[in-house]
C-alpha cells in the first residue's frame, strides 16, 4: 500500500476551493494550505498505479499549477513485486543498454 506526500500547487485566490476539491478525491487527504496556493496532501491508496490515476485527476483540476512528490513509501508493494504477486508494467523493458 504505497503511500505519498505532495505539494499541489494552486492559483492562490483558487486555494480554498483547490484544498476542498482535493479533500473529495477518494485516498486523498489534506494537511494544510496557504495564501500562496501550496497545499499539503497525502495519497494513501492501494496500488501505485491508482495513487497516479490519482495524481492525474489533481493534475487535472481547474487552477492546480503543480503536483509535486514530497516522499513515496511502497515498501510493501516493492515485496510483492519480488514475491511475484504483482507485475506491473515496465515503460523501459524495450529500451537498449547502452
């Protein structure tokens, strides 16, 4: 169960109702915001693939200028990886080495 922290990044005048369009998005909670438009979220979901739909859908938001990753905890997901209980796709298996 990978686990985030983020800092959106919304118009400032746009905050209040960036944070609570934020708090509505299932895994998402907010920690706090500022007049600046830097809100602090965590993503707590059950993939990686749906904590990035996730950040997709904040990217998406009317006034959001930014979504940056502060940490991301996926230890227990990285296990099943190994375990081979999950296989994930992999964008670069095609690519040469050089």
């Amino acid at each position: 169960m990978p686990i985030g922290g983020f800092v959106v990044n919304a118009q400032p005048e746009f905050v209040n109702e960036v944070a609570g369009e934020l708090s509505d998005i299932d895994d998402v909670e907010v920690y706090g915001f500022d007049e600046k438009g830097n809100i602090v979220a965590v993503i707590d979901s059950e993939s990686s693939t749906i904590m990035e739909a996730q950040v997709k859908k904040i990217e998406g938001l009317d006034s959001v200028l930014t979504v940056g990753v502060a940490y991301l905890h996926a230890e227990d997901e990285v296990e099943k990886i190994e375990n081979g209980e999950l296989v994930i796709d992999n964008p670069f298996q095609n690519r040469k080495k050089h």
